[in-house]
C-alpha cells in the first residue's frame, strides 16, 4: 500500500495510461506528475533500450537539467547496472560510487527502476535527487509501480500492432 502523495501520483499515471495513443506521450505526462509533485526528485527521466541495439540506452522524456548522457550503453553507469543486474539500483551517495556517471555537480542520489515488457527489460526510470540518501523503500514501490504501469501499457501498444516489443 503506497501513502499519499505515491498512491495518488500513481493512480493519476495509471489512468493516463489507459487512455494514451503512444510511448511518448505517456513518458512526457509521468516526468511531468512525478518532478511536479515530489520536490526531492530533481531530475526524473526515462531511458529505453534502443530497439535496433539491446546494449544501448537512449534518454528519453525527462524534467531537469539537460545530461550530456543520452546515450549509456548498459556496461556503464548506474543506469546501465540496473539493466544489466535486472533490478532497481538505490544509491545514496552517488560520489561513492564508481560506477556513477555525472550528470548534474549538484547530484546527491539516484534511484534507476527497470522498466519490464513481456518478460524483459525494455527500459528504466531514472531519478536524480539533490538530497543525499533521497530514496528509501516507499519511493522505491512507488516507481516500481509507475515502472509497472508503464510496462503493461508498452505490452498493450505492442500487441495491439501485433508485434513484440522491440
Ligand atoms: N547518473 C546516471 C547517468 C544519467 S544522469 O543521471 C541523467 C548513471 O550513472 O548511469
């Protein structure tokens, strides 16, 4: 059970979902809810596996301070490692670690959530926070709930075109 205001940003992102024509939009509506709603999350984007390259992330939607990281491939970064190890990277001091790829000086802590269609991993939700130690387990379900929404609604669009994702 997700306390408000999770449950309600998760709702209201759930319910776009079911009435949303493409990926695009869906992506630009959860950014925008999620970096409007929660003041600790100061850069909220996606990432998805490049359909053409499986070993390669591309930005995709997001609210914050333009990266220069628009595309990662899944060998690098924290957002890499969560593609590569298939679960949610929580680091609560990016400095800390090594494997962290700067994207704001100001940058503190970061969530990376995989993104899951049919079975695979497809893409992620990446959070940046100016807060060290910004994500606990509360903010952990919630974005593996919007992960979830966001996953179920890719299988939907695919099936619809009859196609597999990617
Ligand atoms: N910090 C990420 C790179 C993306 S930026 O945070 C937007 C990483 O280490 O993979």
């Amino acid at each position: 059970m997700l306390n408000r205001p999770f449950a309600q940003i998760a709702a209201e992102i759930e319910e776009f979902a079911r009435t949303a024509t493409n990926l695009v939009a869906l992506e630009q509506f959860t950014v925008e809810r999620i970096a409007g709603r929660l003041p600790a999350y100061d850069w909220v984007g996606f990432y998805m596996l490049d359909p053409d390259d499986r070993e390669m992330l591309e930005l995709g939607a997001f609210v914050g301070a333009p990266t220069e990281h628009t595309r990662i491939p899944v060998s690098r970064g924290i957002c890499g490692a969560a593609v590569a190890q298939g679960e949610t990277m929580v680091v609560d001091d990016v400095r800390a670690d090594p494997r962290y790829l700067a994207c704001s000086m100001e940058t503190k802590s970061e969530i990376v959530v995989p993104i899951r269609a049919h079975g695979r991993i497809v893409g992620e939700i990446d959070i940046d926070s100016h807060s060290a130690a910004a994500f606990g387990v509360e903010d952990r379900a919630f974005l593996e709930k919007c992960a979830a929404t966001v996953g179920s609604f890719i299988e939907k669009i695919e099936s619809s075109r009859g196609l597999p994702w990617p």
